[in-house]
C-alpha cells in the first residue's frame, strides 16, 4: 500500500462558475490560476503523484509553461493517473475536501463524487467528497481564496 496527500489553494476573483472536480459549479466568483484553476483537482493530481513520490503537478506542469494555460486540469489528473497504473499500482480509494465559504457544496456533492469517479476510473463507492466553510475567518472565512485536501491510498496491482 502507498499514501497520498494533496493540498492546493487558489484566490478567488469575480465571475463565476467554479471550476470544481472536473464541474462548472454555479457561483459568482471563479478561482484564480494559470490552468483552469479546479483547486481539488490540482489535490488530487498532488496525492496520487505524492503516494509514489513522483514530484508534484507544479514540476510536471509548470505554470510558467504556456501550453498549460487556461488548460483542463482533467488533463493534469489523467496524467497522474497513467504514472501510477503504469508503475503497476491502482487507486483503492480517495477522500478529499473543499474549503469554500461559499457557495454551500452539499447539493453538488453527489455530481462532483461521480465527476471525481470518471475521472478515476474507479467506482463510486471509493470516492469521499465533503466541503467545509472557513468559519467566516481567514482568507478562506472571507471569500478571498478556496482550498482543497485530498488523500489516496494505492495498492499494489498483483501480478
Ligand atoms: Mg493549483
């Protein structure tokens, strides 16, 4: 077995939707980046890329690169993905969490769980979503940045 972990943060700006999970999420701001900024798919990309000590999605996707301006973070995730199954490993199972003020995520959860999934390849019983507030404090609290965490943990494919 190997474990993972993720964390990306992205500031916010006007306009929405929020790029989330691989979901265009209705909302009035849209995080800031230099791909399409979907802050929990750039945790997840750092958890799988993490468990076999790989590097992170900043060295194999650098944001000075103009090839991976405005690009779909799908693609950063897919790209880790391939790494860890053609080493010989597979995904068992994710959680992961949003750090968002607003909008409230519960009623997306179930279509950003099953983006997540398609995305991995995996089925839906080994993909945990859940969001949390900032509590109103910190740049989170206050609407001036997202955050996202993400843990895997990959086994080893017998052979
Ligand atoms: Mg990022």
């Amino acid at each position: 077995m190997r474990i993972g972990i993720g964390h990306d943060t992205h500031r916010l700006g006007p306009q929405g939707p929020l790029r989330l999970g691989g979901v265009d999420v209705p909302h009035d701001a849209h995080a800031i980046g230099h791909s399409d900024a979907d802050v929990l798919l750039h945790a997840i990309t750092d958890a799988l890329l993490g468990a076999l000590a790989l590097g992170d999605i900043g060295s194999w996707f650098p944001d000075t690169a103009p090839e991976n301006a405005g690009r779909d973070s799908a693609d950063f995730l897919k790209a880790a993905l391939s790494a860890v199954t053609e080493r010989g490993w597979r995904l068992e199972n994710l959680d992961c969490i949003v750090f968002a003020q607003r909008p409230k995520l519960a009623p997306h959860r179930e279509a950003l769980r099953s983006s997540l999934a398609r995305l991995l390849e995996v089925d839906l019983d080994r993909v945990s979503f859940k969001a949390k507030t900032g509590e109103k404090v910190d740049a989170v609290g206050r609407e001036e940045a997202i955050q996202a965490q993400a843990v895997v943990l990959l086994e080893r494919v017998a052979t």
